[in-house]
C-alpha cells in the first residue's frame, strides 16, 4: 500500500493522521511519500515523522518531493491537507471583507472567505485529480482534510475523476460535548448527524433505545460552560429543534442573523477561544501556531516520540477508512459525499455529511431520507451557495461567482449588490496569483477599479479580537499547562 500526504507541511495536522495510520500494525510496511510546495516545512514534518518511525522501530522511509505527480505515483491513497494560498490569501479572505462589515470568524466554508478559499482550492485540486488519474495506482482515493470541504469534494468527484471523501471532525467533538452536557458517557449514547459540513445536525441522540433530542435544550441552558459559549447553537437548539455540529464561531458567519450588526455580535459571541466566535479569529490562530512553530521547532524536535501502540490514536477518520477498506475492520463514521438521494429533501447533486459504513467491500452510504424541514431549508440556502462556487471555481465565471456572494446569507444580509460586486473585484485583484482561471475577469476587475468612484468602506472596523500572543507568550502558557498535569 503506498500513501501520499500532498500539503505535507502542515504543521499540526500532517503528523497527527500520519500517526494515526502508523498506529495501525498493518501499515508498517507502507509506502510513505510527502510532498508540498514549501521545501522547509516538508522536511521539518519529514523529519518529525521520521524520528517517531524510528523511536517506534518500524522500518520505513518517508520519501520526501516538491514534485507532486512523483508522489501520486503508484498511490492507493492521496491524503490531501493543502491550504492554496497560506496565511497571505487567508488574510486577504478576511480583511478585504471586513471593510465592508462582513465580519467572519473562520471564513474557510461558506461566506464571502470560504467562496473565495473555494475558488483557489478547486482550481489546483483539479490538477491534482488529473496527475492523479494519470499515475496513481488504479482505484486511487482521496481523502480531502481541505476546506471548503464541500464544495472541494463536489469539484473533484464531479469534475475531477477521482473518488474523493470530504472529512471533517466537527461532529466527533459535537459529540464529546453533548455527552457533557447530558452527563452520560459519549460511548453510550448512539448519534446520527446529517447535514452539509459544518452544517450537520444531530437529528437523533439516543440512550439505552430513548430518544433524548428533547433533553438537549435544557442541558445547555443550565450548563455552566456551554451556556455562554454556545449562544448561536443553543439559539439555533431553541429555535429549529436540532444541535449543530459546528463550532459557535463557524456556525454564526454561516446564517444571516448572529453577524449582520455589529453592535450586536458580542451578544453572541464569546472570547475564552477562537472558535466561540472571535472575529478573525482562527486566523489570528494560525499565525500564532505559524510563529510558535518556525520559532520552537528545535524543541519540537526534542519532545518525547509520538507512539505507535494506539495511544496517540486520534479520532480522524482518515486512519479508520484505510483501515477498513484494507484489513476488513468495519468503520462507522461521518463522511462527505454526493448526496445522490442520500438526504431526499436536498438536491440529488450535491455534497452531504452523512453516516457511512466502511469494510473490505469498500464504502457504504445508507439512506437517511428527509432532514427535519427548518434543517433543510437552512442546508437548502448553502448548497445553491456552494453550487454557484463550484461552478464559478471550475469554468472561471466572474458573474457566478459575485451571485454566489450576494445569495451567501451572512454576506448578503450586511452588503447591497454593488458592494457584493466591488467586493469580489477587489478580492479576485488581490489573490490574482492563485487563480489562473479568473485571468480575463482579473483584468476587468482591474480596468473598472482604475477608473474610481468606488463606494466608501471602512478600513478602520476590525471586530471583536483578543490581541495576537507572541511567540513568549504561548512558551509561557504551554510551561504551565505542563506544570498543571
């Protein structure tokens, strides 16, 4: 079996399915290849999974290359982790929008930032999909960690030729926390989610056979923690009847009514963390993490050995679909796919999170029939969003893409159409480098931004923020989080 990690300089992410898929006995005579745009962070990850190799005293060579299409070659599986464009792109994803009030958390889904991250991401996964039609072993699949996840995995299984599972974790730690809040162990409790990602819904939650969905708003409200922390999704609870999966701050720049005014958007926000709904916030978090990596990777390095023996297993399903489909151990776990009349009340083509069942025979996908209505009508008003995108990503279509962003309900509910136009315009000049197939609409951007008259924005908004820790900072937290175990 040989397994290739494209986006292999991924600092945190990389290593940990990496780990995953070596805690398997099973794998240790894999074929490893590691490939990435950056030289440097390729081989740092390289060389951090090499030394937990090594510790573990499992006899493999991670091959490390620039050259993508000598990674795919031969491969049964490409794990993809890329971030097209790195934290300069994000940026531009963020701050460009919040000129013109559209105040984001993450940006990487939907709204205006996760569009354009689209746009970016599935120009170059389709050149993936070819080098890997071309040279992959035969049946190659692939395993998308890349937001926009939806949106991606739809390019690619419809565009692209390659068989590609979108995967996400948010309904794994959804569960974790409804566990908590109804104070009965995770592992008792039988869940199904199903939805678009970070738009999934746990529509069942039962104990012992009994349902306890009618049980979960009442939780939250008395629960001390999550109470003030997840004031979108409880909101969401009381009013549509269902628990998102997703973050409190991913969930908010998803909907048209938590972000529009921000005079309101500290009501239901919180800033113990990022994703509670900081604005900027994960990409604060990234250029830390960024920071905190270049400057600490000596010691890094000399930390204790990731361990094989399953301990350092994390839930990603990444490692447990190889697993299945490889050894015969049955899977169960929360996938995107094309829908196909998986959710009957969305739209045949398009991507939904839902269960699926994982063994030799390959990739099962059970019918989950209708969402609960008001849960549709939401997914309903993102997956025409995500179509727009897809489409608009793929032949390069300007006019696609600024109706993607005025139909987006967060952006739409803060920007008229002209500003919607300007906006895009704006954003398309600024990540010109990323997007090959926007060449011809770029230069009309251009054109009509030389001409002025713009409409005023206002550079000087920048949100709700906690300040951006220095590298001293995180050495200082991290020493005494250690002292505290």
């Amino acid at each position: 079996m040989k397994v290739s990690f494209i986006g292999a300089g991924s600092l945190v992410f990389a290593r940990t399915l990496f780990t995953d898929i070596m805690s398997v006995e099973a794998f240790h005579n894999a074929e490893v290849s590691f490939t990435d745009i950056d030289p440097l962070n390729l081989q740092r990850v390289a060389e951090l999974c090499q030394h937990d190799l090594d510790a573990n005293g499992v006899n493999i060579r991670i091959e490390t290359t620039t050259d993508r299409r000598e990674s795919f070659r031969n491969a049964d599986y490409v794990v993809n982790c890329v971030r097209i464009g790195g934290i300069d792109a994000f940026e531009t994803d963020i701050e460009i929008p919040l000129k013109y009030g559209v105040d984001q958390c993450v940006g990487d889904t939907l709204c205006i930032g996760g569009i354009m991250y689209g746009q970016r991401v599935i120009a170059e996964m389709l050149g993936f999909c070819k080098d890997i039609r071309e040279v992959a072993a035969p049946g190659c699949i692939m395993l998308n960690y890349s937001n926009p996840n939806a949106m991606a995995t739809w390019a690619c299984n419809k565009y692209g030729g390659v068989k590609t599972l979108g995967l996400c974790h948010g309904e794994i730690h959804g569960e974790f926390q409804i566990a908590e809040a109804l104070g009965i162990p995770r592992d008792e409790l039988d869940f199904t989610c199903a939805g678009l990602n970070h738009q999934t819904w746990y529509i069942s939650v039962k104990h012992n056979g009994e349902e306890m969905l009618d049980k979960l708003l009442e939780a939250y409200e008395k629960h001390p923690v999550f109470s003030r922390q997840e004031k979108v999704r409880i909101d969401m609870l009381r009013r549509f009847g269902y628990y998102s999966t997703e973050s409190n701050g991913h969930l908010s720049e998803y909907l048209a009514w938590y972000r529009k005014r921000p005079d309101e958007i500290k009501d239901w926000i919180c800033l113990d963390d990022w994703i509670m709904g900081e604005t900027a916030g994960y990409l604060r978090y990234t250029r830390e993490q960024r920071k905190y990596f270049d400057y600490e990777y000596e010691e890094i390095l000399k930390e204790p050995p990731k361990k094989y023996d399953g301990s350092d297993r994390s839930l990603e399903h990444c490692s447990y679909i190889m697993e299945a489909l490889e050894t015969g151990k049955m899977y169960r776990g929360d996938f995107n796919v094309m829908n196909e009349g998986c959710i009957t009340n969305l739209p045949y083509e398009c991507v939904v999170e839902v269960p699926c069942f994982v063994d030799r025979n390959g990739i099962a996908v059970p019918k989950i029939g209708d969402l609960p209505l008001g849960c549709a009508a939401v997914c309903s008003q993102s997956v025409w969003v995500q179509k727009l995108a897809v489409e608009a990503a793929v032949s390069g279509d300007a006019e696609l893409l600024k109706q993607a962003a005025l139909l987006d309900p967060l952006t739409g509910a803060v920007c008229n159409p002209p500003e919607v136009w300007q906006m895009v315009d704006e954003m398309l000049i600024a990540q010109e480098k990323w997007l090959p197939q926007y060449k011809e609409a770029i230069a009309d951007a251009k054109a009509r931004w030389a001409k002025g008259n713009l409409i005023p924005t206002d550079p000087s908004y920048k949100g709700i923020r906690n300040k951006e820790k220095t590298v001293e900072e995180m050495i200082k937290e991290k020493n005494q989080e250690l002292v505290a175990r």
